[in-house]
C-alpha cells in the first residue's frame, strides 16, 4: 500500500509562488501611467502588427486617405496575424475580419501606413482590410464577416469623406501594378456595398 505524501505547508506554497513569479519581476513592467491606445475602431481588439512591417506616419494630415482596399487573406485569421507580427515578412493591413463570427483585430493604426497593397501611392492612400478566408471557397464569406466589414468600410469612408463607391472602395486586384486575384469572383461586391450604405 501506498504511504500518503504529506500536505505541503503554507509556508512552502508561499516560498513556491514567490520563486515562480520571479522571473516576471525581471521583465520591463509598464510605465506608470502609460495605457494602450484603443483601437480606432470600436468593435475591433489591438493585435499589433511588427514595426518593421508599416510606416508610422500622421495621415490624414500627411498623407489624404481616399481609398478603401479589399483583400482576401489566402490563410486562417490566427496565421495571418503571425504574418503580420513576423518582422522579415514586409507586409500588414489596417484590419483584419474573421469568418466565423466577424470579429475584428486592428493592426496598424489608421494613421499609419500599412504595406497591404503592394503599390506605394496605393499604401499611402489607403485603409487595407483583409478577410479570413480563400478566394475558391465561397463559404469563408459569411454573413457575419460581410455584415462586420462593411460597417468598418462605412465608418472609414464616413471618416475621411471617402464616397462609398466601387471607384474608391476597390478589389486588391485593381491596385495598379497588382498581382494578385483577392477578394476573386465569390466576393459580392454588389451585397456589399449595399450593406455598406445602410451601416
């Protein structure tokens, strides 16, 4: 039979807990009185992108935002936000919309420049959101992330006095110089921009 292990002390709990929190006293704390900015969007949580992958800036004042660029992730939101906080991979959006359940990250301040569009003049100009999801698979585009997206798109054009109109609120595919194919053929645009009216 198995003889019972003794209790541990409460001496010995407090000599425990104070030996593993004390790495953390080691870590550089939080300036008293310092806070995190809050998003610039209310319905969006702070998932910074690396600062090696944007360009802080003070737009509008630097720089007039005129543009609203819809992208297509190609990858899961989780993967995505690793990209963008991955110093060596040279890219971010504004935003980020999940699929599933249309929740919002933030990640680069609207007042920076995000390196979304792949055109400079474009980057300069504009507020990149991305949506989780793969241009083939037309299920990505749920409800709830169209519906999340275009009352973000509505508030950004409200905000810089964008009109909401295919001519400033674009495909990353028309960006001049683009490569790429996002939001592709399953994106609704005329669904969308409707939604984006009524936000």
């Amino acid at each position: 039979m198995e003889r019972a292990r003794p209790l541990p002390t409460r001496r010995r709990l407090l000599r425990g807990a104070a030996l593993a929190a004390a790495p953390y006293a080691l870590l550089p704390g939080t300036r008293a009185g310092a806070r995190t900015r809050a998003p610039d969007h209310p319905l969006a949580v702070w998932h910074p992108a690396h600062a090696a992958n944007y360009t802080p800036a003070n737009r509008p004042a630097s720089h007039p935002v005129d543009f609203v660029v819809i992208h297509v992730t190609q990858a899961s939101y989780a993967t995505t936000l690793g990209v963008f906080q991955n110093r060596r991979k040279q890219v971010s959006a504004h935003y980020l919309v999940r699929s599933a359940d249309g929740g919002l990250a933030q990640c680069v301040r609207e007042s920076d420049i995000a390196w979304h569009a792949g055109n400079w003049d474009y980057n300069i100009r504009s507020i990149g959101i991305e949506h989780e999801g793969w241009v083939d698979r037309p299920g990505c585009f749920t409800d709830v992330l169209y519906e999340r997206s275009a009352r973000l798109t509505a508030s950004v054009c409200d905000k810089y006095g964008i009109p909401k109109d295919r001519a400033h609120i674009i495909a990353h595919y028309e960006v001049p110089g683009s490569d790429h194919t996002d939001p592709g053929p399953h994106w609704d645009w005329r669904r969308y921009l409707r939604l984006v009216d009524r936000a």
